[in-house]
C-alpha cells in the first residue's frame, strides 16, 4: 500500500501484488478435491451377492454382501428376488463408498452369472458415481471342443438262421 507524506511516497508492504495473486491461486487448486479412484469387486452365488471394494495400492477397504441391506417390501408375496437384493446392495455399498471419499470406480465382476451382479452395476451407477472400466470375468464358451464321435453298432434287420 502507498502512502504519501508530504512529496515523500512511503510504501507500506513492500509485497508485490502478482505474488499476492499467485499465492491465492495455489490455495485455490490445493483446495480441489482430488479423485480418489477405487476397485470394485463382485461375486455373486445363487442366494446371494457379495462386494468388495479395494484402493488402488489393492489393499481391502470394505465388504458387503446383500444379506446385510435393510428388507425391502414385498408387494406380491413373491420369492425373494436377488435383483432387488442387488439394487438395494449397490445403493447402499454406494453411500458407503461416497462416504469414505471414492469417486471413480473399476468394476470385476467375478464368478457367478444371475442378475444379483446387474442390479449391484445399476444400483451403483444410479448414485452418480463415475465407473471407468467394467470388466466380465467369466468365461464363457465359443460353443466348446468338438465332441467324441460316437461308435455305431450295427443293427441286424433279418434274424440270425442256423444252418
């Protein structure tokens, strides 16, 4: 700041404004949150479906599994749909995952084929978190090896005459 005392120019703070400027830049990109970036991975049986997720060091952070998401209500009286189950385990491993600061997901999806796995994918894309890449991780055949040929017995047509 510039003072002036007479014909005399008193500076006050010999700071100059451009270092003022940067200075409140770098504050201002320190203070972005950065991405954190996380492994998702997904194992589903018949009855149920279990989640993992992971840091990028591989290090275990969290599980669940869809026996742990509060009971939805049942309209119909029907079976109990693992659809739903994963809808509800996505939404909530979701909240969670939200809550310990990860953004950015890449997603196994491990053995087991049934919808349980869609439903954790849909629950969790419906909280807005950002899924990066989405890998299938089980093998599934190219129609397989050729079979055996199988040994033709000869059929007799006419009955067998002793002579």
């Amino acid at each position: 700041m510039l003072a002036k005392v007479g014909n005399i120019n008193l500076i006050t703070n010999s700071v100059k404004l451009s270092e003022v400027v940067s200075e409140t830049q770098n504050k201002v990109l320190l203070k972005q949150p950065q991405e954190k970036k996380g492994i998702i991975i997904i194992k589903s049986t018949k009855r149920n479906v279990f989640c993992t997720l992971m840091d990028i060091d591989e290090k275990k952070v969290k599980t669940s599994c869809s026996l742990r998401v509060p009971s939805y209500e049942n309209e119909y009286n029907e079976r109990e749909n693992l659809y739903t189950r994963g809808l509800l385990l996505g939404n909530l491993f979701g909240d969670k995952a939200i809550r310990l600061g990860y953004t950015e997901f890449t997603i196994f999806l491990g053995s087991g084929i049934n919808k349980g796995r869609r439903g954790v994918v849909r629950g969790l894309s419906k909280k807005g978190v950002k899924i990066t890449f989405l890998h299938l991780g089980t093998r599934a055949p190219h129609n397989g090896c050729r079979p055996v040929k199988v040994r033709r017995k000869k059929f007799r047509t006419k009955p067998k005459t002793s002579r």
